[in-house]
C-alpha cells in the first residue's frame, strides 16, 4: 500500500509541477487573452516523423518483450 501510495504521489507531483511550469499569466489586454494576431504557427508536421519511429520502435519493443515472456 505504501507504495502505490508514493507512486501515485510522484505521479501527480510531476504531473501538476509541469503544468504549473508552464503556466502563463494573461496579458494585460480588457480580454485578459495570450493569443497574438501576428503571433507565428507552430510547426509540428518535422516532429510527427520523429514521433511515430518512436511509437514503432516502442511496439516492436514491447511486442517482442511479450513474446518473450510468454515463451512463443
């Protein structure tokens, strides 16, 4: 029990800490919004390449790793 319990703890403490990282606080616009009319798109299309040879990678790894464990 005591472990789940510090598990579970650091879970929500690094969960909650990073969104409190990056935590803005509001212009000082009437409307209190970040958003910038002039602001430039993120690009996310370069990283999407990256992400899905990692999700790959990850599937090949865990697949084989219950293959092994079930001894097929």
């Amino acid at each position: 029990m005591k472990n789940i319990l510090l598990k579970l703890y650091c879970t929500l403490f690094c969960t909650l800490s990073s969104v409190m990282l990056f935590a803005q606080a509001g212009d000082d616009t009437p409307t209190g919004d970040l958003e910038n009319t002039d602001a430039p798109a993120a690009p996310i299309n370069g990283k999407l390449f990256v992400l899905a040879i990692a999700g790959i990678i990850f599937a090949y790894y865990t697949f084989k790793k219950y293959r092994k464990i079930q001894g097929i």
